[in-house]
C-alpha cells in the first residue's frame, strides 16, 4: 500500500472515531447500561421517576442522567439517597474541562457522598469513565483556617456588616483597630506606638502604622506617628464605627 493509501485509512479512522455531541440526556442511557451489565448488573430505565436503576443480588445502584452537571442534577441524585447509598450523576464528558470547575464539581458529589460517571461518544463506540465513587464524605477541618476565622470574629467589637453584602467595605478587626489608632492620634495628636498599642489596648499598633494599607498614618519624627488628611476623611466616613467602639481595657 503506498504512504497516500496508508494516510487516506488513518485519516478515515480518525473520523470514524470523531467524537459525538450528546444532543439529549437519552443518548447516556445505552452506554450507561452496557457498562452496569458488563459488571453483572440487571439495569432498567425510569424506575420511580430514578432515570436508571441496577440490580445485582442486594445491591441497588440508581443513576441520573444529564447532559451536563447542573444544579438540578445534584438534586435528582441526594433525593435518590432515600432509596440507595450508591448514587450517580452522569454526564457526557465535558469537551473543554476547566481545572477548577472539575475540582469543584468532584469536591461537591464527594461531600454529598455522590458517584460521577462521565460518558464519551463517538461514531463507532462509547466509553463510560468512573470519575468518582460514591462515598460517604467527613470534611477535613484546617485548623490554621478556623484559627484566623475566629481570631478576625473574635477581633471586631460589633457586627458592622450586613451579610450577604456586596460592592461595599467589610468593617474588619483590622480597620477597626485603625479606626482607633486614628480616633486617639486626632484627640491627643502624634503619638508614638508603645503609647498608642497601651491606650487602645491595640497589640499590633505597630504594624498598622508601619503597613499603613488605608494611608491614614505618617511618620512624623523617628518613633512617632501622626494622622494623615486621608485619616480625618476616615474618622467622618466611619463615624458610627469609631463612636460604637467599646474602650478596651486591656491589650488585644
């Protein structure tokens, strides 16, 4: 067979074997089967409202179907978990797979104790891909983020904030502390950071006049701080901050 010959076969196998859009969830049903029966499993399709149910002696495996993960998909599969701890979404294979988007979606059926199979078409064949097993899921806490959690919970005098809030400044632990830093520098005037972490019982005082994020603070002489034009706009802005800020009676 000459080379041309040879070229014009592979490219003719490389079409054959061109990958298939799945245009309805009903497409994953037969490819889905196959896999369940290749595993001695006895599968029928639309079981009480389950989109496909399988059988093997006392093992019951329920799997919904979908184009694509979605929202309704995850609720289809943890209202099946009344009936089976062995749940499954399954999609067709996502064509262009975001790295972040794949980790989340593994995360969220992994904590839901969900399966995900992934299912790939093409003109000649299918394949259907174990993603994930479904799982009974512990989340793991880290404890350094618990700690920085309750250290900034721990950290604000009042709950300045409304949540669910968006496009507006979140009143921190951090810009509280400023807050008072800059309220006492505007009362008594430059002040030096010892003075000023002992009289607004602030243990980092130094730090937030130093990092100065806001631009609220400048360094006068060596050692001693003063409030800066940015400030005294700051003290106005956040006026029902700095008059509801408790006085501190020790250090924090």
């Amino acid at each position: 067979m000459t080379k041309r010959g040879r070229g014009a076969l592979q490219l003719a196998a490389r079409k054959a074997e061109t990958k298939k859009m799945v245009n309805a969830e009903t497409e994953l049903y037969a490819p889905v089967k196959t896999f369940l029966q290749a595993q001695g499993f006895n599968v029928a399709g639309e079981v009480h409202s389950c989109d496909l149910v399988a059988v093997r002696g006392d093992e019951v495996v329920v799997v919904e179907l979908k184009r694509a993960f979605c929202l309704e998909l995850i609720f289809q599969t943890i209202q099946r978990q009344v009936l089976t701890q062995t749940v499954y979404a399954a999609i067709e294979k996502p064509r262009k797979r975001g790295r972040k988007r794949w980790r989340n979606m593994l995360k969220l059926c992994r904590m839901l104790g969900v399966g995900l199979l992934t299912v790939e078409l093409s003109k000649t064949a299918a394949q259907v891909h174990v993603a994930l097993e479904p799982t009974l899921y512990k989340a793991r806490i880290v404890k350094k983020k618990q700690t920085r959690l309750l250290t900034e919970f721990r950290g604000r005098s009042a709950d300045f904030n409304i949540g669910g809030s968006t496009r507006r400044k979140i009143m921190t632990a951090y810009r509280e502390q400023a807050l008072r830093l800059a309220s006492h520098l505007q009362k008594n005037g430059p002040s030096k950071p010892a003075a000023l972490a002992q009289f607004c019982a602030c243990a980092r005082a130094g730090n937030i006049l130093l990092q100065n994020w806001y631009g609220w603070f400048e360094r006068v002489t060596r050692g001693v701080y003063a409030l800066t034009a940015e400030g005294q706009k700051a003290l106005l802005t956040y006026a029902a901050v700095v008059n509801s800020v408790p006085k501190r009676s020790k250090v924090s």
